[in-house]
C-alpha cells in the first residue's frame, strides 16, 4: 500500500490515488460480472455462482461505488484544514481493505465466518467514517445544498445496515421468514441506491458546478435536493406493497412516488436554467454525465409506476427486470456519472482514450439494459430465447474492456492512442477516437 501512496504522491494528490484504486476496482467487478455471464453458457467448475454473485455485488458496492462517492466527498467537498488529517487515509483505507476482504472471501466460502466478518467490518468503519466526516462538514463553510445531500446520503447508509444485520439474524437463527427475508434486501438496496449513492452524486455534482450557477439555478438545486431527500423514505414502501398490500403501506408508497416525480421535475427545471453550466465541460465527458442523468431519470420514473399494482407485480417477480433495474442505477446512473466526474477531476493522463474507453463502457451499459428489458418483456409474454445469454455474454466482455482501457487512459501518455490509430485490428477503437475528438 505504502508503495502505490509513494508513486501517486510523486505523480498527483491523495484523491487521484484513491481515484485511481476505484477505477481498478471497477475492472474488477467487470471481470466478476463477466465471469458470471460466461459460467451460465460454459461449465466452469472451479468456481461457484452464488460465491461469484456474492463476491460481484458486494466488491461492486464496497470496493468502487463507496470507496469512490467517499474520496470525491472528502477530498472535494472538505476543506484542505480537514481532508490532509490522518484519520482520512486511515478510514478509506479501512474501506479498501474490508472490501478486498469481502471479495476474496465471498468467493472462496460464500456466506461464512469470514465474509460475515469482514462485511460487519465494513459496516463499522463506514460509520465512523460517516461520523468524523459529518462533523468536519459542520464545521466548514460548505454550501447548504450540498451539506444536505452529504449528511442525507451518509445517513441512509447507515440506516440501510439495518438489512443485513437483519440477515445476519436470519441466516444465524435459521429463520424461515422468506418476506422478511427479502424486506430486509430491498430495505438496504433501496437505502443503499436511492439514498446514500443517489445524493452523494447530486452533492459531488453541485459542489463542483456550484460557482458557475446563476441564483436561479442554485434555487432549483436547492429545492431539488430537499425534495430528492424526502422521496427515500416513503418510496422505499413501493417495495413492501407487492406482500404487504394494505391502505396505510400504500398511502405512504403514493407519498412517495409522487415526491419522486415532483423531485424529477425540479430537475428538469435545474438543467433547464443551468445550462452554462456544462459549456466549460470537453463534449465527451459531457455526453457521458448527459446520459448518466438520463438514467437517473429513468430510474425515478419506472420506480414511481410500481405503485400501480399491476405493474408492481410484474416487476418484483421478473428476474431481468430486476437486475436491470438495479443495473440502470448502479452503471448507468452511479458508474457512468463516476467516470464523468472522473474526467472533470483530471484523473486521466490520455485523454482521448478516456473519452474512447467512455464511449465503449457506456455503450455496452445502454446495449445490457436494451437486452434485459427485452428479455425481461419475453418473460412477461411467456417468450423467451437462447440468445439473450449470449449477448449479455458479450455484452460484459465489452464492459471489461472498457474499464480495462479506463485504467489504461489514466497512466498512459497522451500520444498512446496515435500508436493505437496505427493498428489496423482495432477499427472500433479508431472510430471511436475519431468521434471523441
């Protein structure tokens, strides 16, 4: 570990090497995402798929989403006087390391002492890192919008521990609860996406456009933020309703599914009177954050239709279209927007081919949600086809090779991708490179 500090600080800040750490993290779980794809159509028996699942999401959430909302909030919302503190490098590193422990040993044992063990670790450091963060924030000077989303998101972090500590009774008690099984893993996948990932990226994002928006525009967000706040809580009851169907879960879902669509219009209102906002921002990198909101937006408008029972039904019990609901939040709106912010951090050496490693991973995100959704269609009209295996298949390749080129593009010189023109046998990479210039 010593190492990698020593050849970033030679090279850059702390934040770009915990940048830099989240970007191969995000490799890894590709790799691991591709993994699972290939042992559905070839026989891997080396290694287990619920163990690979296990390991899949939990290093997705902890080794790249978390690590990464963290250091940006850190390192750009708070003032030098409190990111150059000590407890900072500790806390991520603890982060780190809890997850590379969760990776390792969900796949070697599944769900077992060690995983358990490392998971509960995480859990802890993350409060504490809640904690000591929340107090610096209150401490510093920090615009009231992005103060709000800060201490929203990290609060519902820690309330969404609630569900695997939920879990944890469970599986320890050998409960038979398979309602209570699952509210506890939506509980925390909707703390978790709509509330501690959701207005982490809203803050990072106002905090880095917040000195070139007009009064109107910063009314907007404000507004924005506070009502984003107020939907987590109630439209986590759009999850109860498809087994607890009475009047009062379904009041307080309506409550919630119409703060969603009022929040989506005062987005719609921010982007509207913000929009010399991204004039600064390279075309490339715009596109991306562009399409990364489009999810988001996406996102707030199918959650708030499952109030209706009808729809509801269909999805909660449609294995496609839950993964690629859950895929729409985690790579269309978190990850893309990540790689976005990314790029407007300067993480990246070359340039061009982070803008062409961008094109591949966020094509492959728009190619994986077309063919889950149409998969997940089939199933709902009694279809279904051997194909769509294969191009989620292929679809993950894609995915691994546009992270793989991301890590690439943040140590690699800026004349790389000439010699890379050069090669015949990557027409692909060359037009997109032509497109990002």
């Amino acid at each position: 570990m010593s190492f990698i500090q020593d050849a970033e600080h030679k090279n850059g800040s702390d934040k770009k090497m915990w940048l830099s750490i989240a970007l191969v993290n995000l490799s890894i779980v590709a790799v691991l995402g591709m993994i699972l794809r290939s042992k559905i159509l070839f026989s891997i028996p080396f290694l287990d798929f619920k163990y690979t699942l296990h390991a899949h999401s939990h290093f997705a959430f902890g080794g790249w989403v978390s690590l990464a909302l963290m250091s940006l909030m850190v390192y750009e919302i708070l003032p030098k006087s409190s990111y150059t503190k000590p407890v900072y490098k500790w806390l991520l590193g603890g982060i780190l390391l809890n997850a590379a422990g969760m990776l390792a040993s969900f796949l070697v044992q599944g769900y077992a002492f060690f995983s358990i063990l490392f998971s509960t670790l995480f859990i802890f450091i993350s409060y504490a890192l809640a904690l000591v963060f929340i107090r610096d924030l209150y401490r510093a000077g920090i615009n009231k919008t992005v103060k709000l989303l800060c201490i929203g998101g990290l609060c519902y972090m820690v309330l969404s521990s609630a569900g695997p500590f939920t879990l944890a009774y469970l599986i320890a008690s050998k409960s038979a609860n398979a309602v209570l099984y699952s509210d506890s893993i939506y509980t925390y996948l909707h703390l978790q996406y709509n509330g501690f990932f959701t207005l982490s990226v809203f803050a990072v994002f106002f905090n880095r456009v917040e000195n070139t928006l007009t009064r109107k525009a910063s009314r907007y967000a404000r507004i924005f933020a506070r009502t984003l706040n107020m939907t987590v809580l109630p439209s986590m009851f759009l999850c109860y309703l498809w087994h607890y169907p009475n009047l009062a879960f379904r009041i307080v879902a309506c409550l919630g599914s119409t703060l969603m669509i009022l929040s989506l219009v005062y987005f719609f209102n921010f982007l509207a009177s913000s929009r010399t906002s991204y004039k600064k921002m390279e075309p490339h990198t715009k596109r991306i954050i562009a399409l990364s909101f489009v999810a988001f937006s996406l996102k707030m408008f199918f959650q708030s239709l499952t109030i209706s029972r009808a729809v509801g039904d269909l999805v909660f019990t449609n294995r496609p279209i839950i993964i690629g609901f859950l895929h729409l939040v985690l790579l269309g709106f978190i990850s893309l927007y990540l790689l976005g912010h990314f790029q407007l951090a300067g993480l990246f050496r070359n340039k061009k081919l982070a803008a062409g490693a961008s094109y591949i991973f966020a094509i492959s995100v728009v190619i994986n949600e077309i063919i889950l959704m149409t998969q997940g269609l089939g199933i709902m009209l009694m279809k279904s086809s051997s194909i769509y295996p294969v191009l989620l298949w292929l679809t993950s390749i894609c995915l691994f090779a546009g992270s793989t080129l991301l890590i690439i593009a943040r140590y690699a010189p800026c004349k790389m991708h000439k010699t890379l023109n050069k090669h015949k046998a990557m027409p692909i990479v060359n037009a997109i490179f032509s497109n990002s210039k």
